[in-house]
C-alpha cells in the first residue's frame, strides 16, 4: 500500500474503505452510498479504475478460478495455490498479466500453461518478436497454446478444473483468466457523464469532463496520445499518478494541464526485456500517415565486451515526413533504457535523421559506439 487510510486522515483526507458509491445525483452534488448515506460535493472527481473482462463462458465463477486486477485477488491467488498445494495452472489470454504471471508460477514450480486464441502473445509486438517471447516461455517450461479458443470451465475429476477448448480438455489446479480489461465506466454513464470513442470517460487536457465540476483520472479515462492525434485508453499506472496531480492541481487553483502520452509501456518475461513507445504500422495508416518501417539486431554492449547482449530495435516512421512514429524492442539487456530513449524522440517529434545521430553516452559496458538505435534510424533513413 502507497499510504494507509491512517496515514491519510493525518493530511485532512478521510479515506474510506469497504465503501462502494452506489449513485452520482449530479442535480443535488450528492453520492449515494451503499451503507445508505450520502454526501454533497461541490467538485467530484472519478478514479474508477478498470474491470478485468472475464470472458462469456460457463465456469468463470467455479472456485479456483481467478482473474487479477486488484490486490485482492493476488492475496487470494497466493492463499489458494498454498492451500490447494497447487501443482497445475492454465492461464487464459497473453497480454502483460499473462506473461508476468507465467514467470511467477513458474518460479513456484507450478507447471503452466498459456492458452491463447490468437498465433502470438502480445500483440502489439512485431511477430519476430512475438516468436522470441514464446521460444523465451518454452525455454523456461511454460507451454504455450496458439490458435486456441477456451469454450468453458468445469469440476475437474482427477485435479480440481477442466478447461473446455477447440484443441481439446486441459486440466488444471488453478484458473486464472488474462484477456484484458475495460474502464469501468457505469457510475460515470448513469450520471450522464459523455465517454469518449474508446468507451472511457472523455476528459480534457485539464482532466475536466463535459460535465460542470467533475473530472475523471486514471484507468476509467482517456489520454491524448501525441503521435496518433486522438484520444486513446491506455491504463498504465505511470499515467494515472500524473492524471490524478494534475486534476488536483486544477481543483486547488493552480492551472495545469496534462500534455498527453505516446504509449510506452515494458514489461519483463524471464530473461527477456520488452517495451514500445509510439504506435504500429496500422495505428499509423489509421492516422493517416504512411508507414515505413525496419527492424535490426544489435548487441546492447560493445562487441569487445564479453558475454554479447543481443537486443532488437524495430522503428517506424512516416516515409512524407521522416518523422517517428513508433518503437519496439526486445533484448536480454538494455531493452526498456533503449525505448526511453526513443519515447523522449517521440514525445519531441523528431526525424529519423535526427535520430541516426542523436548525442548518447558511450561507453563499452553499455552500447556499442554505434547505438542500435543509430544503426536502426540510419538503415530506416534508406528505406524512406
């Protein structure tokens, strides 16, 4: 916990918890709450959050089955695998959760496996890199599924559940169910409040929605993203914390704005660092840019160095205007640093050019004189 409701109340701040808002009376300036009472407010701010999708089959509620979005369902997820001495485990979906979660049970010896209906985890990634990331699984005993559609969730006979999918039954000890989240956004649609195209609660730059005094921040709202142009739910932790100073700034009198994103996002699967800033070749079109893009392999250390890291750069960028419009990269080392780099080129807007002869600190420890980022800009430059 960042801070205890204890810690709160000594700041002036009555935290309650246990505590669920039932209503948004928006023509009194009054929530009602679940235990009956209600309380006025002049200014209101939603920090809804998201809800993990459970998908529409039969089962999803049987005991052993768990989604994981709040700290909640953690605790239970540890206390039911150390009191059903769990042996077995079957997650559905391969986004971020999915892939932390496998190197988690992993590392409780719990055998696991990853059951997906689509040809590779994590999609926003290049497929080169989607191969990599299920060879990385495969390497460290987690069996992964493609192709492969969960049709229902039983009692089990011999173990305590049974998968129901198009490749056939899979048992298993533990259920837990990755395939994403949305913002939860039914307080703020019974209020009257307007949600934007990505079905989050529309804000602007201010955090303000289009209704008089209430603003919304984090995970139920949408974001500026600054490369595609439009507004965009991206639930990251990182962006909620700035959503939510700037909202309170604004309530406090200070004029402050939130500038936007451009969706760079890591996360770590075993021995492998991965992260993206910017946008994909069909976001691209999408904007109405025309997409170009390369992607390269490199070694995130000097090649004098022992013991080569081997990282890839994947770059895009509009063949008009040179300018970057997105990043990946996948690498034992130096991965997540590489995309900071590149999210700060995006966030300035610049060019390939710019880019393929950007000023880093060098240093055979930790790149080659030539950067990765240098060589992937430079042979991306050729092909505009």
């Amino acid at each position: 916990m960042a801070r205890t409701p204890e810690k709160f109340r000594e700041s002036g701040v009555d935290v309650r918890i246990r505590t669920r808002v039932d209503e948004i009376d928006v023509k009194s300036a009054r929530v009602r709450l679940n235990d009956g009472s209600e309380l006025a407010f002049d200014i209101l701010v939603l920090g809804t959050g998201t809800l993990a999708i459970r998908p529409e089959i039969p089962g999803t509620d049987l005991p052993g089955v768990f989604a994981l979005k709040k700290l909640e369902e953690a605790l239970a997820i540890k206390a039911y695998i150390a009191e059903k001495d769990c042996r077995n485990a079957v997650i559905v979906g391969a986004g971020f959760i999915a892939m932390e979660m496998c190197e988690a049970l992993r590392a409780r010896g719990i055998e696991t496996t990853v059951v997906h209906r689509g040809a590779l985890p994590v999609n926003r990634w290049d497929p080169e890199f989607g191969k990599l990331i299920v060879a990385e699984m495969g390497k460290n005993g987690v069996t992964f599924l493609a192709n492969v559609e969960t049709r229902a969730i039983e009692e089990g006979a011999g173990q305590r559940l049974r998968l129901v999918t198009s490749g056939g039954d899979l048992d298993a000890d533990l259920v837990i169910l990755a395939v994403g989240v949305r913002p939860d956004t039914a307080l703020a649609k019974a209020a009257g409040v307007p949600l934007g195209r990505s079905g989050a609660v529309a804000v602007d730059f201010s955090q303000r929605t289009a209704m008089e005094g209430i603003y919304a921040v984090g995970d139920c709202c949408e974001s500026y993203h600054r490369v595609s142009r439009s507004w965009v739910h991206v639930p990251l932790g990182d962006i909620a914390n700035k959503q939510g100073r700037v909202a309170g700034a604004n309530i406090g009198g200070k004029a402050m704005i939130f500038p936007g994103i451009v969706g760079a996002q890591s996360f770590k699967v075993f021995g492998l660092e991965v992260a993206a800033a910017g946008i994909g070749e069909r976001e691209a079109a999408a904007a109405g840019y025309h997409p170009v893009s390369v992607l390269i392999w490199g070694n995130a250390i000097a090649p004098s160095m022992p013991a080569a890291k081997k990282v890839g750069i994947k770059l895009v960028a509009d063949r008009a205007s040179g300018k970057l419009l997105g990043a990946q990269a996948l690498g034992e080392a130096g991965a997540v640093g590489r995309i900071n780099a590149l999210a700060c080129a995006l966030w300035a807007g610049l060019g390939v050019d710019e880019i393929g002869y950007l000023d880093f600190a060098y240093a055979p420890p930790f790149s080659p004189a030539w950067d990765p980022i240098h060589v992937a800009a430079q042979t991306l430059r050729r092909k505009l």
